[in-house]
C-alpha cells in the first residue's frame, strides 16, 4: 500500500484567497461615497480583506500563478491590488516584474489597484518600494504609481522619493506631471528642500494637457489653504480649476462604458475639491449650470453653504434627481428626511424601476424618497448663509472628529477633506485600511486636545 504525501498548501483555498481578497478590496474601495456604511461596516471589511491577503502570504510563492493568473484573467483594479501586495509583501522580483508587464499594458485600469496596494504596506516597506519607483532606473508607470501612493500615504512616504519633486513635476510624461501635482499637495508647506513647490506648480496651471492642470491647481488650493500664506495669488488656481472641470464634463458627454467611469470619477474628486476651495458666501450658480446635474448636486453637498437649499429642493420634483437632491439637503441640514415625516412611500413602479437601473444610480440605492412640498415649509432658518454645513453644525475640528468617527463614509469623506485641507499633515483616507484610520483619529483626538487644529 502506497502512502501519497500531502501537500502543505491546498491549492483551490489558496485560490479563493486570492478571489475573496479582490472582491473585499473592491467594497472597501468603491464604498466611500456609502450613505449607509460606517467605520464599524468599513473595518469589517479591513478584517476580512487582512485575513485572506495573510492566507496569500502565508502560502508563499504558491500564491503567486493564483494571483497573477487571476490579474490576466480579468484585468481589473481587483486583482491588480492583490497581485501587488502578494508581490510586494514577499519581495518577490520575478512576480514584480510579471505584474508590471500586465499593468504597462493597461495602466489606466490597472494603476488604480498597484497604487492601492503600496499605501497598504506597512510604511517602512511602503518607502522602500517608493525609493526604489522613484530611483533613475524606473520608468513612468512606477513612478506613477510611487508618486499616487505618497499622495495617499502622506508626509511620511515624501521623503523616500529617490529623486527631487521638481524632476517629476518637469517630467516630458503628463501622468507622472499629474501624479507629482497629488504628491505636492501633501508636501510641508514653506520647508526645505520643498519651498520652490509653489513656483513650479503655478507654471503647471498652464500645461497643455487638462489632467495636469487640474492638479497643479488643486495642489496649490490645499498648500495655500494649510499655509495660510500668497493666499490672493493662490486664488488663480480656482479660475484654473472651474475650466478643467467643465473640460472633464465635455469629455464625460462623448464617453462610454469603462471610460465613462473613470471620467465621471475624475470629475467628481476634482468638482468636490473645487467645493471645498470656495469660501463659502460667494454664489457659483452660473458655473454650476455647466456641470452635468448631479455633479452639481454633489458640489452643493460637499461645499456645505445653506444659500443652496432653495436649489436642492427644486430638484426633489425632479424625476431621477429627487433622491440625490434629498440626500444633499439631508447632509448639510442635518435633518433625518424619514424620521421627520419629510419622505414619501415608495411607489410600486419606482421600487421595479430602482432594481433595473440599480448599476447605473448605485449612490442613490437606500435613499429614500423625499417629499419636497413638506421640505419646503420645513424651517432651517436658524442655518445661517455663508457658512459651510455638515450634519446641520458648522464644520470645526472637533465637529469634523465626530463625523470621521461615527457617521457614515459619504459624510466621513467631506469631513476627512475639509480637515485635511486645513491640516494636510494628518492625511484623513476613509479608503484605507481601518486600523490605519482608527490611528488617525488617535493622532486627530491628540492635536484636539493639545488645540494644534483651527
């Protein structure tokens, strides 16, 4: 009788490691904009996405054809993350090196998921790899992806780059100009070797490709914001910005299908950055008409100004927009639609209709339905004009604490960026991994305390 050893790794778990972990990722990445998850739902989602990437990591180079097989399989941000990670996290060159081959050839969908995956690492490895994306001897789409991953990790990673910031912003590639500009923007403001940033970013408001000027400007907009410094010369980036984010809805209009996507999220992270450069107080009506009508409502969301709840609750009697509108009013209000009698049932048909456009309105799934004559008698007069809202309070720090703790991602977004503009050293991700947000808010209770935030 013949005894058949048994092998240490068992090849199909293995494999649903890897299809698990790209499908935890994928909810972990789409769900910032979530009106219902919180940071309780979100590190749910941390938990099981660490447990199937350490099933990877331990399984070795076994991992390895699961992953990378996966990756040429499907070609999606998904998969892209977990076959860097495995990568990364063990070392390996050779699958490195069989990573980038599938992402040089498809970098615009594939860069989203390696960027992802670098900001995963623990630091210490994070800035090895960026040291070495940013060495000489790398190439565009690695210093790409170093560059996007410093934008996400922050102050920390910024000084791993192996080569000068300016070479990057200079450089003959627009991705790595663009992906230098989101490095900038969380660089010390006024501090050596960094203080000639500010010069080379407002050359770039004027580079012929639309991305790159998109994010000079924003990137002058958050370092004029934290250093309170050249603020009036620092307002030509708005002008800049308004013109790039009309340009990105023109091309949005010509789009389809996978490129669509990635131009409706282009648009929207450049309108809500807009949203959060303008004071609030100033009317912006007649650039907003140039913006596609939810863009719109989202901008008016994110900017926080009660002046535009007259504008909201004329859009609750439009078909397709009631919800969305809803949901705006709601978030600078404060004021619970449902539990103040302010909804209206769901009728039959809309309930068929929600299930057959559900992929193409996911942001208005479990909205409810508003009624806009109660909204309209509703009182909010006590909300004052020229302020910026969240939650029905005025945004302070300790305010912007409790929304990043306790309420749901979409809300949690507006108050990581506004208080990231103002504090850019703190680096608020509702996209990263739950252990490193709850580090965050750690650090953001201990410069409350010690009243380092304004």
């Amino acid at each position: 009788m013949t005894h058949q050893a048994i092998s240490k790794v068992i090849s199909p778990l293995v494999r649903r490691h890897a299809e698990d972990a790209a499908f935890y990722w994928n909810q972990h990445d789409t769900c910032a904009s979530s009106t219902k998850l919180g940071l309780i739902g979100l590190s749910n989602l941390s938990h099981l996405l660490r447990a199937h990437l350490e099933g990877l990591f331990i399984a070795g180079t076994d991992a390895r054809p699961h992953c990378h097989g996966a990756l040429e399989r499907w070609r999606k941000p998904a998969e892209a993350f977990v076959c860097t990670h495995v990568a990364l996290a063990m070392a390996d060159k050779a699958c490195v090196e069989a990573l980038f081959k599938s992402v040089r050839a498809n970098p615009d969908q594939l860069l989203r998921g390696v960027i992802s995956a670098l900001a995963w690492l623990p630091l210490a490895d994070a800035c090895r790899v960026i040291a070495q994306w940013t060495g000489t001897g790398s190439d565009s789409v690695m210093q790409v992806a170093a560059l996007r991953a410093i934008a996400l990790i922050g102050r920390d990673a910024v000084c791993a780059m192996d080569q000068p910031l300016a070479t990057f912003l200079a450089d003959p590639d627009q991705h790595v100009r663009a992906a230098a500009c989101r490095a900038a923007a969380c660089l010390p403001v006024g501090a050596a070797p960094w203080e000639g940033a500010d010069a080379l970013l407002e050359a770039l408001l004027d580079d012929p490709v639309v991305a790159v000027r998109a994010e000079a400007a924003i990137a002058l907009g958050s370092r004029s914001q934290a250093g309170k410094a050249r603020r009036s010369e620092a307002r030509l980036f708005l002008p800049v910005l308004w013109h790039c984010a009309v340009a990105q809805a023109d091309m949005l209009a010509c789009a389809t299908g996978w490129y669509a996507m990635q131009a409706q999220r282009r648009l929207t992270r450049w309108v809500q950055q807009l949203a959060l450069l303008h004071v609030p107080g100033a009317a912006y009506a007649g650039a907003l008409d140039a913006l596609p009508v939810r863009v719109r409502l989202n901008f008016i969301a994110w900017h926080g100004d009660p002046v535009y709840l007259p504008l909201l609750v004329d859009h609750m009697d439009m078909p397709g927009l009631a919800r969305y509108a809803g949901w705006a009013w709601q978030t600078i209000t404060g004021v619970d639609l449902l539990a103040s009698g302010l909804s209206v049932p769901e009728p039959e048909a809309d309930r068929q209709a929600l299930r057959v456009t559900d992929a193409s309105h996911d942001a208005d799934f479990g909205l409810v339905l508003p009624d806009a004559a109660a909204v309209r008698r509703y009182p909010v007069s006590d909300l004052s004009c020229g302020k910026r809202y969240v939650a029905g309070a005025v945004l302070t720090p300790a305010r912007a604490r409790d929304l990043y703790v306790h309420a749901p991602q979409a809300l949690r977004s507006i108050a990581a960026a506004c208080l990231q503009y103002n504090h850019p050293e703190l680096r608020l991700s509702v996209r990263a991994g739950a252990s490193v947000q709850r580090a965050n808010i750690a650090r953001l209770d201990a410069a409350i305390t010690q009243e380092a935030l304004h």
